[in-house]
C-alpha cells in the first residue's frame, strides 16, 4: 500500500532500510524480507559456534549443509577434502559457523574434526 498524502499527526508504518551517516535514515514502506531476517537471526544466534547439520549436497565448489530453521550453509572443498571419503549426502556432519553474511544469504562453514 502506497500512501499518497500524509498529514501532520497521522500514523504510518516504515522500516529502516538503511542508515547512511548518523543524520540520514532511509525508510521504506516495504517490511523486511523475512529471509534476511531468518539470517540475520541466525547470525545473532549461533555465528562463532559449533552446530550438528545433515549435508544437503555435495558438489565440485562446496558442500551444502542444512542447519537449524531449515538455513542452508557452505563449506567450501579445501575444508571438507581429508573427510569426503567419510560424509556423504544425507549425513549429519559437525561444523563450525564461520561468518554468517545476512544480506548475501550465506554462511561459511568448518568442519569440526573429530
């Protein structure tokens, strides 16, 4: 819903898109995506800690590793190689979260040895 004429005292709802410098703020009517949300909840949440996954998808760039809230992670081939005899798809795997990257919708994972 576009609002077209605003008056002084009426209410309306916006989102903070972004904070340019301590004196601008760029709103939006557009509520957040709920994805960047999840991430950014991720993020909040469990950045820096060791997580059990189930390995979605094993491919010649990264493996993908589903973790909590259905939130998909990658670990790149140079941290999975001593172990891609051992894990296969379907396998739940222990990992490290690197650094989760809300915006772009991606975690860096490790994997945790034994």
């Amino acid at each position: 819903v576009r609002i077209k004429k605003v008056r002084p005292g009426e209410e309306v709802e916006f989102w903070i898109k972004e904070i340019k410098d301590p004196n601008r703020i760029i709103l939006t009517q557009k509520g957040p995506d709920p994805e960047i949300v999840g991430y950014k909840e991720f993020k909040a949440e469990y950045e820096n800690e060791d997580m059990v996954g189930k390995i979605k998808d094993i491919k010649n760039f990264g493996i993908f590793i589903e973790l909590k809230n259905g939130i998909v992670g990658m670990m790149p081939p140079r941290e999975f190689k001593k172990y891609k005899e051992r894990y296969f798809e379907g396998d739940t795997i222990d990992v490290f979260i690197k650094k989760v990257e809300p915006g772009e919708k991606k975690i860096y994972l490790k994997c945790i040895e034994d």
